[in-house]
C-alpha cells in the first residue's frame, strides 16, 4: 500500500477503531478527585455548586441569536498563561495596588524558593487582549520579583501574596453563546498566595468523548480537540438508529438543539431552530409532521444512550452547565452532529496566538 493510500484511510481507520472499542468503555462518569481517599475539607466545605437551567440556556441562545446579549469575552477573566483556565472572580482583587482599575491578570503557579505561588505574569486590559505596559511596569517595581524557569527564563513575576481562602478556576474555557464554559472545576485553597494542598478536581469524561481520546493519543492537549471526532461517532450512533427517507437527498433538514443532561447523567433535547437549506416553493413544501418524526426518532435514540453518553460543562462562574447547543442535520440515510462549542474553541486558538504574537 503506497504511502498516499495510508495518508487517505488513516481517519477512516480512527474511526472505525474506535467505533469497536466504544462498545468495551464504561459510560459511567470519571471524577477526578486529588489526592485520592478522604474528601479534604476545603472542597466538603465550599458551597455546591449551582446549576444553571434550562430556561436560562434557552434565553441566552435567543438573546445571542437576536443580538440583544452582548458575547461573554475571555479577556472578562484572569487567564492562565498558556490560556484557557480562568478565576471565575478577579485574582487582583485584595490588592491596593490594582483596586478600582478595569485590570485582568494572567497568572501562572511556579515554584519560587520550594514554595508554589499564584503569580501574575502579564496584566491587560480588561475585555481587550492589549498588555497595559504602564500598570505591569508598577505593579514589577512594587511586588515583582525574577524567576527563572523553563519557558519562563529570567521573567519578572508578582507573587500573589495579598491571595488568601478558597478559589474556584475553570479550565478548558471558551465562549458559548453567551456562556463561557470549560470541562473541568478546580477548588483550591490558597494562603498568603501559596497553594494549600490537596486541589480537588471536577470533570466528567464522557462516553464519546473518552472514545474519541483513546484513539487521538493527545497526552497533553485540550478537552475540544477530541470533539469532532466525538460527534463523528455520536452521528454514526445515531445514523444507525434512523430509517432512510429518499425524500430528503439534497435537501437536509437543518436543527439547532439543546440537548440537556439531567442529574442521572440521561440526554435528551430542547428544539431551539429549524431551518431547509432549500426554499419552500409550491414544489418544495416543508411538512411539520415529518419534522415531528425526525425529531421524535432523534429523541428515542437519545434516551436509549447510556448515562453520560456526552458530559455536564463548567460556567467561569463556577456553576454546572447540564446542556450542549449543537447543529444536528438529518439526512436521507442519517444524522449529522455539530457542536457549536467548536466555534469557542477556535476563539480560544485565534487568542492563544495572538498572545504569542
């Protein structure tokens, strides 16, 4: 087999791996709780996390559709220096130097004479990605100190000293119509900007989402690089589950869904657009009823799917997010599935190397 041929089947044979292997997964979630044993009393005593509704999932789709809902930003949060894990609630805070001045910082937690701070590395103006030289240049002279640490040689960074209690930071975060979101809860105690251990983490890896992993071998990298390959295998699920109708060959029906994820883990969804990409002529008509059997086939694979089959997300603002917006297409022979995280995670790509740059 020649080396274009290999190139060519290589995602046909990822697929089709792991397409077999999804059947041996458990679809029961992962909680990743550090370190093992006892829950510490730093996460038992920190409030439950709220979770956000489904009406209000609905309301934040119509309001970003309708452009009445200005689009959540992550320059809005204190970021992480690779990006993509942000402090619900500003870190600057408690600082006199910062107080009253619309600052964003990015931090990162490094270790300075065996201790692991909370440290700013940069600060920008709030809602923009533009570094505010002036503020940063103050802020070294009064509490900056050197540190020299790979991918950080010779760097001055401002230990977060005046930080003390419990802080929540979200990783994975990315914007989602009107939402900012990300796959994991970190809890944290934190005293005089120290770490306190232990962290305890909450992340639910779901069915097609650890089927697609098992097979992308990305050891270190984003949550959302697994997702088209996920809804690759939730489409082919579910295109199994349909009937072929030939009436809709060229002309697909088009949905934009909530679908929601109850406590137990169970899917099923909230209709929130309908659309043809052909025109409704006197030939073409558009039949409610056949929507209503799409839909109600689509539903009935859903709640067939086991618990988990896709994962609960995390607001910046430390809530549960039970819901995932998608384009969903129904096709002559099947179903196509869109997440519309995706278009977040492209943000989030376009602002990491702006940062860079």
């Amino acid at each position: 087999m020649n080396l274009e041929i290999m190139k060519a089947m290589k995602p046909i044979l990822s697929v089709a791996l792991a397409l077999l292997s999804c059947q041996l997964l458990s679809a029961q979630p992962r909680r990743s709780v550090h370190p093992r044993g006892e829950i510490p009393a730093v996460y038992a005593d920190y409030l439950r996390p709220d979770t956000v509704s489904v009406d209000e999932m609905v309301e934040s789709y119509k309001a970003v559709k309708a452009g009445t809902q200005p689009k959540p930003r992550l320059s809005d949060y204190d970021q992480s220096l690779h990006r993509g894990t942000v402090f619900p609630t500003s870190i600057l805070a408690g600082e006199s130097l910062f107080s009253g001045r619309p600052l964003v910082a990015e931090w990162a937690t490094l270790n300075i004479h065996d201790t692991i701070f909370v440290c700013l590395t940069d600060l920008y103006r709030r809602g923009t990605d533009v570094r505010d030289t002036a503020a940063w240049a103050e802020a070294d002279r009064a509490l900056g100190v050197s540190v020299d640490k790979v991918g950080l040689s010779q760097r001055r960074v401002v230990p977060a000293r005046w930080l003390s209690g419990t802080f929540v930071r979200v990783s994975d975060a990315m914007p989602y119509f009107g939402f900012v979101v990300g796959h994991g809860r970190h809890v944290q105690a934190v005293k005089d900007g120290r770490l306190v251990d232990p962290v305890v983490t909450d992340r639910i890896n779901s069915y097609y989402w650890s089927c697609a992993f098992s097979h992308q071998m990305h050891f270190d990298g984003d949550w959302a690089m697994e997702l088209p390959l996920s809804m690759t295998l939730l489409s082919h699920d579910a295109s199994q589950a349909c009937t072929v109708d030939t009436t809709l060959r060229g002309k697909p029906r088009v949905y934009d869904l909530l679908l929601t994820i109850d406590a137990e883990g169970r899917l099923d969804f909230v209709l929130l657009h309908t659309e043809a990409y052909i025109p409704r002529t006197e030939e073409n008509t558009v039949d409610p009823a056949a929507d209503r059997r799409y839909l109600d086939e689509l539903r009935r694979f859903l709640h067939g799917l086991p618990p988990y089959a896709l994962e609960p997300l995390y607001t910046a603002d430390g809530r549960v997010f039970p819901g995932r917006y998608m384009q969903v297409r129904r096709l002559s022979n099947g179903w196509r599935f869109r997440d519309y995280i995706a278009d977040g995670y492209a943000q989030l790509l376009a602002a990491r190397k702006l940062a860079k740059d």
